[in-house]
C-alpha cells in the first residue's frame, strides 16, 4: 500500500500542474487580446483627411483583422502620432506608428503590413480627385524593397477581359476593339506612375461614373445612374489585375520630349 499512496502523491502532483497551465491558458490569451481585432488611436486631423477610412478596409480585406479606431486615452494596441517608427509624410507633418502593445498579433500585422511595400503603395495610391496626399518619409523610403504583386496575374488577365477589356487593349488580340482614345495596359505600364494609376483608377475620370468597388466606393446617386454596365469588382481582383499588368512589357514610347 506504501507504493500505491507514493504513486498516486506522484500522478496527484502533475495533475494539479496541468490544472494550473490549463487555466492559466485563457489568462494569457486575455492579456493578448484579440489577435483578430485591434484597437488604433489617430490624431483627428489625420482621420479628417480620409486615408484611414481608405487604407484600413484593404489591410482587414486582406488579413481579416479589422481596426476599430478609438479616442486618445482609450485602450489601445497602437497609434498613429509623434512618436514611434515614421511611416506616412504629407500635409507638411509626419506620422510614427507606435507599437503600444508589441505582443498582440494583430497589431504586429497591422505594423508589418503598414510599412511593407505593398502597404506603401496602398498610401500613394489615396489620390482623392487624383492628387496624392501622402507619401513615404525619406528615411523610411531608402528602406523599401521591391516586392511582386501579390494576385494571380491569370485571374488578372481573365478580369482585365472583362472589366477593362471594352475600352482598354489589355492584351494584343485586343488592341483592334479597344477605343483608339484610351491608352493600352501595354502604354499604361511603361508610366512611371503606374502602380499609383491602377490602384486609384476607380478614382480617375471617367471611371468614377461607372465603377464599384466592394467597401470602398459610395453608392451611384440615384438620380445619376452608371450610364453603362458597372464594373464591379474587389479590392482582391485588383490586386489580381495588378499582378497581370507588373508582368506585361512596357510599351516602348520612344525618346522622351524635349522642350526648347
């Protein structure tokens, strides 16, 4: 009988163990909190100028988590401000992103997808009535690294078919339908700008009169409808015909002009 209280004292102990790391299991994942939702404080005058209303859906389309703005003061796993790591200059002011709570993942994914190249090119492309407001600070720009679109360029090229196929050359089957006044994707891509063209093109005349994009654009007003067939897309097929445009040939234009 000796033996069998020994034992049972030995297995007694390593239950309550497991016990104690059991329950301390939700502790620890309330202390992390939500790794799906996070909690962003930004300057008023920064939300007023509308590039977090922009930026924010496309970060939480692409990672599913969402950020829920809250008041200074509030609790929070990051901010926008003065202090922190510089990632977006414009209105004469730059802007630090600061890690309040460095150990929470969803605010870790916010920051690395912030300062990441395709983040950087979600910033250059808020160009509300086609003038771009934000940029990358120096310092933080000599650090960017060329990264490929993430889409599929396959389903690019099937989407560019269908919705940018009716006035645009999109491939060279498709430069003898294509209307003579708008350039071709080929023209489009050898621009300097051309990520920043297609990012916002639904922000460019004409296109606003007819495009639709999920959880970004407003409603057509109702006493001015699309005067074609919308084109209605994602935020995901965009990047998808962006991944088909990176990979065309630039058409060659020539010399540039020279004025004398």
């Amino acid at each position: 009988m000796v033996w069998v209280c020994t034992l049972l004292r030995k297995y007694a102990g390593i239950l309550v163990l497991l016990v104690f790391a059991v329950s301390m299991q939700p502790v620890a994942a309330m202390a992390q909190g939500d790794p799906r939702k996070v909690r962003l404080i930004a300057p008023q005058t920064l939300i007023d100028t509308g590039v977090l209303g922009f930026m924010l859906p496309r970060f939480s389309l692409k990672t599913q988590v969402r950020v829920e703005l809250v008041d200074t003061g509030a609790t929070a796993e990051v901010a926008l401000g003065s202090t922190g790591q510089p990632v977006m200059a414009g209105q004469g002011v730059v802007w630090h992103l600061e890690l309040i709570t460095p150990d929470h993942t969803g605010a870790q994914r916010f920051a690395d997808w912030l300062t990441s190249e395709v983040g950087r090119r979600t910033l250059a492309a808020f160009a509300p009535g086609g003038t771009q407001m934000f940029q990358v600070p120096e310092q933080a720009a000599a650090q960017v690294e060329v990264v490929a679109w993430e889409g599929d360029a396959g389903l690019g090229y099937d989407l560019s078919k269908i919705h940018c196929g009716r006035c645009h050359a999109v491939d060279e089957g498709g430069r003898i339908n294509s209307i003579g006044s708008t350039p071709s994707f080929y023209v489009l891509r050898s621009l300097a700008d051309w990520e920043q063209r297609f990012q916002a093109f639904y922000a460019l005349n004409p296109h606003p009169a007819f495009t639709q994009v999920a959880e970004v654009t407003p409603p057509f007003d109702e006493t001015r409808p699309s005067p074609i067939v919308p084109v209605e897309i994602t935020l995901d097929e965009l990047e998808n015909i962006l991944a088909y445009v990176a990979v065309l040939s630039p058409a060659d234009l020539g010399a540039p002009l020279e004025h004398k």
